[in-house]
C-alpha cells in the first residue's frame, strides 16, 4: 500500500480530552477517529489491526469447535421479557420503538436471542454440545464512556455461548474456552491476569475475566504472592482475620450516653479504640425492602456480595428516611441489639468480636461491651466485605497484593438460567425433557486493541506485535531523481510479490518525518532505502521493537524481513 493513495492522517500533538496512552496514539496515529462522545469510526490503518485481531479469534473459536453466527442487532422485547430481563436491565439498555409501536432492545448481548435461536434449532441430546458465537457489535448507554474505545458506547464483542447436556459437559465447553481465550491473548501479543470473578452458586472456577494490568484500570485485583490466588475486589474472598477484643472476658453490656457521636471516626475518637471494635450497622433497600448489614467498622460493604447474599437484583443504600423508621432513631446509632423487625446479616468476622460497639437504635445512645450470641443472635451471615491489600489470602493465608486492571475478556459458567426460564429442552435416549445447561464467553475486539497498544508503545509510538500489526513492513523510500525513485519502486514491488504486506511511505518528504510516522504508527519492521542502497547497494532493516539495524543487500533483503517475521511470530504462537 502507498501512503500517497491511502489515508493516515497522523497527528503531531496529543488529543486534547484523551487521557490514557491508547486513546491518544490510536488517534494520533490515525487509526480511530471520534464521531461523537463515546462512539468512534475506525480508520483503514485501524481497521486493518482490528481485523487482524478478529482473524485470530475467528482462528482459535474454530480451533475449539465453536460455530459462527451473524445476529440481527435489534432483539425484540419479546425475548427480553421472556429472561425477565427487560426490567432489570436498566438504563444501560437502549430501548427503541418501531413504527407499529414494537419495542426492541440495541442488544447489549444476546443471551436471549442466542437461546431463542438454538431452541428453535435442537430438539435432541444428539445436537448437543453445541457452541456458538458471532463478532458483531453491541450497544451500551455508558454512563462514563471513556479512555476512547476502551469504553464506548458501541464497540464490538465476540461472543459465545455453549449448550450442554449436563454439568460435565459444561465443565468441558468451558475448558476448551478458557483454553482459547489463552491462545488468543498470547497471540495478539497481550500479558493478561486471568482472574476469579464469582465463586458462586456455580462453585469451583465458574467464572474467569482475563484481566491487562493498568494504572488506568478500573477493577481492582487482589493477587496472592504466593499461591497464585487472584479476584476482582467486587468478589474476592478473604481469610477470616482475628476479631477486636479476642481473649477479653465478655464484660456487662451497658448504655453509654454518646451526643452527636455518629460516624466510626467519631466513634474511635470518643471510646479511644480502634474502628474494628464497632458493629457498623448499615440500613439497604434491597428490591425495595429494608435490611441491614452488620460489618466491623473497619470494612466497607461489597455490595456485590451483599446483594447475592440476600439474592436482590437492586440493592443500594436506604434514604435516611427510611433508616429513621427501621431503627427509630436518627442515623448514626443502628445496631443489632435488640432485634429490629428487619431482615439482618452479619459478616463473618462479626461472630468473633468480643467486647463490641454499637449503636443501640436511640439517639445519641450506643451499647459497650456487645457480645454476639449473647445480646443478639446471628442468624444470616456471610462474608459481605470488600477484601482488600493485606487481607489474607482465602487459599493460603499470605497478605494479598493490589494491582488495577482493564477486563478484556470473561468466560463465565452461566447454568439454567436462560434455559429454564425460556423454556428450552431436547430429548434423552429414552425420550425425557433435558434442559440444557449453558455457558457464556465474550471478548471486548476494540478493548483488546486498545490493551495491545496499551502494553506495545514508547514515547514515539505504538509498537505492533506481528500478529496484529495492519503491515508486517514499513518501506521508507528517500529517493528523488526518478530513477532512485524507481529503484525504491522495485523493492516495493519485489516484497509485494514475496506476499509480505508492506506500507510504503512514497510521499514527498524529509527522512525526519518520514522516520518519525514509521515510528509512531509502529509496523514492526522499516525497511529504509535511501542514499546507502543507491550508491553502495545497502538497504536499512530495522524492528520497530528496537534492537540495531541491519544493512543488507537487495538479495538478502528478503531473508531479512523474513527471519524476523518469523521470530516474532514464534514468539507469539500460543503452545
Ligand atoms: P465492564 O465491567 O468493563 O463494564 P462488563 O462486565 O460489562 O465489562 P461483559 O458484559 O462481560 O463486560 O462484556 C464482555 C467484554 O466486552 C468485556 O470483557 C469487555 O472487554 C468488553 N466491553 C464491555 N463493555 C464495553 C464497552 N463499553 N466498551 C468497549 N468494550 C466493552
Ligand atoms: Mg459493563
């Protein structure tokens, strides 16, 4: 390709709103540009990387027997309802009407409409397992789009989905996937953090996110040290730590008089102890109802495991109003003596406390020397709290480390969720009902990009691994009488009829800026023909990667390009 008939318009300065390093050299160098906020057109050079990256995907699916769908991208609402989901999708959906009045979602996945499909598909055990998938775009109403197509309103996912006859087969489909999504992120060239994302109803390894480490990412992983245990905080579990108080005797339970001593900091400058000593009681409305959670005053709740342990689809805090009726006085004094007539859970760690604090629901009141199991019962509990660095490792006890990361891809074992409720079944040998049970696989295509440059970059550009690179050769030619000119030509020709894909940067221009566009837009080898081959043969091949240049003659040129090629891709092929 010459640049003089192709377009890649490179730009010397960051963009302004782009923050995170990505986001400014897609831009910069020419790959994507901004439609409006949140959504982004990709340009040639963009595509051509995009569709590299789809390529392997397309490759290792394949490879793992999955099968490829096209789905139309309005899904109606019909299918919506049928999950139950088109009331508890919320605002991230985006809802459209048709002429007639038929409402249809812009799917932000197809869950539904993927298991409405192989419904009206299988009927027998015989047609199962099955996976299938599709690379096509999705639509979500962000409410912060941002870091460019990190995070946008429209991006593209490949997506998947397995329907098996039992749990072991399930167990299977999801190995083969977890098995290709480490083939295609080695391929593309990114390290990622395979992490555990849910240790829920599924049990064992029912959900995986594949994780690219980033000062910019927005989950925050807790990594053990030592085993090699790794959670998103909004699910990692911890080791139940020593309680406040251990090895006291339990003293009397009495009133303290405690005037406009509300919050835990309040509470540790009033009593003089330290903030695990207290029993946080918070008031929630989970699906509306009333309940309250009981932590030490140390910890903050994950809301995460707070609403699957009570099994809400919404949970957030309660208005002040709301607390005020519960515990019958102002916020700042709830706590769990004497039973409210609400629903109450207790985190783990509350059991241990000796000795405890709390509010005693009045005001400007709280109980010391609250002891569980003898001033109040304990009857729902569980781990509730946001685990956090220095917690132990719930595998092998060693402090947890924190790193941030950008969530590329998840693998998730769904169950019967969408299979019960929408009604799908195949018959066994003997002629009975199977409900199939189902997994789920996606992969961000746009966000995967974004994580290549993200981990592939200097401070002059993007450095693309051969796999994903939109040319494997830069050709820089600095010829300017017509026959130089021509002879620069020759070598275009001559490595376009080797099959290996070449951007030559035929333009009219200094050698400076010429080397300063290679490097930022970043193919992994430039091959210069300038001043050294027309007077003494020698043609420059240097990796973008760094490393020296390498001055060959025109007939080792190809051996050259090749060798490298071919390095960089044993690098990157997946064993
Ligand atoms: P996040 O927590 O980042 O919002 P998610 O849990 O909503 O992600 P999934 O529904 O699991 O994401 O979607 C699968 C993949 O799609 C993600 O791993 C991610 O790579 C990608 N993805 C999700 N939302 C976006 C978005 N708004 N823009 C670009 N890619 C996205
Ligand atoms: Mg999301």
């Amino acid at each position: 390709m010459k640049l003089t008939r192709y377009l890649v318009p490179t730009l010397k300065e960051n963009p302004s709103d782009a923050v995170v390093v990505s986001h400014r050299l897609m831009i910069r160098a020419g790959l994507i540009r901004k439609e409006t906020a949140g959504m982004y057109a990709y340009l040639p050079l963009g595509l051509r990387a995009l569709q590299k990256i789809t390529a392997i995907i397309r490759e290792e699916m394949e490879r793992a027997g999955a099968l490829e769908f096209l789905m139309p991208e309005l899904t109606g609402a019909e299918l919506w309802k049928e999950s139950g989901r088109w009331d508890t999708m919320g605002k991230e959906m985006f809802r459209i009407t048709d002429r007639n009045g038929m409402a249809y979602a812009l799917a932000p996945t197809h869950e539904e409409a993927f298991t409405a499909m192989v419904r009206s598909l299988i009927s027998s055990y015989r047609d199962l397992p099955l996976n299938v998938y599709q690379i096509n775009t999705k639509f979500r109403d962000e409410i912060r789009p941002r870091f460019g197509v990190m995070r946008s309103k429209e991006f593209i996912m490949k997506d998947a989905y397995s329907f098996d006859l039992d749990e072991a087969g399930l167990e299977t489909s999801y190995q083969a996937m977890r098995q290709a999504y480490r083939r295609i992120f080695q391929r593309a060239g990114i390290d990622t953090i395979p992490v555990e994302a849910d240790t829920g109803a599924m049990g064992g390894s029912a959900s995986e996110e594949f994780m690219v480490a980033s000062e910019v990412g927005e989950e925050v992983l807790l990594i053990c040290p030592q085993c090699g245990y790794r959670a998103n905080q909004e699910r990692a579990a911890h080791a139940r730590k020593a309680s406040a108080g251990g090895g006291e005797t339990p003293a009397a339970c009495a009133e303290v008089s405690t005037p406009d001593v509300k919050t835990i900091d309040d509470l540790v400058a009033f009593f003089g102890c330290t903030a695990d000593r207290f029993l946080k009681s918070l008031v929630y409305l989970a699906d509306g109802k009333p309940v309250m959670a009981v932590l030490t005053g140390d910890r903050d709740v994950n809301e995460v495991k707070l609403r699957n342990l009570l099994g809400a689809v919404e949970l957030e805090l309660a208005p002040d109003s709301v607390v005020e009726e519960v515990t019958k006085a102002p916020v700042g004094f709830a706590g769990p003596v004497n039973a409210l007539a609400v629903r109450t859970v207790f985190d783990i760690a509350v059991r241990g406390v000796v000795n405890g604090i709390t509010g005693a629901n009045k005001k400007d009141v709280h109980f010391n020397g609250v002891n569980p199991g003898r001033d109040f019962t304990i009857k729902e509990e569980g781990d509730i709290v946001l685990a956090v660095a220095g917690d132990a490792c719930p595998a092998c006890g060693t402090p947890l480390g924190e790193k941030k990361g950008i969530e590329v891809g998840h693998i998730f074992k769904l169950g019967y969720k969408y299979t019960k409720s929408m009604n799908v079944s195949v018959l066994d040998e003997k002629g009975a009902a199977i409900t199939p049970i189902m997994g789920c696989y996606g992969i961000g295509v746009n966000r995967t990009m974004a994580a290549i440059i993200e981990q592939h970059h200097d401070d002059k550009g993007i450095i693309w691994p051969v796999s994903v690179a939109p040319f494997a050769v830069h050709l820089v030619g600095l010829g300017k009488s017509d026959d130089e000119l021509a002879r620069v030509e020759e070598i275009y020709a001559l490595l376009c009829a080797a099959g290996i894909e070449v951007l030559y940067d035929d333009r009219h221009a200094t050698p400076g800026f010429k080397f300063a566009d290679a490097d930022l837009i970043g193919m992994p080898i430039r091959v210069t023909v300038g001043k050294g081959y027309f007077s003494g043969g020698e043609i420059e091949v240097k990796r973008r990667a760094g490393g020296d240049t390498v001055k060959v003659g025109r007939d080792g040129l190809m051996s050259a390009v090749r060798a490298i090629i071919d390095e960089e891709r044993a690098r990157l092929n997946a064993s």
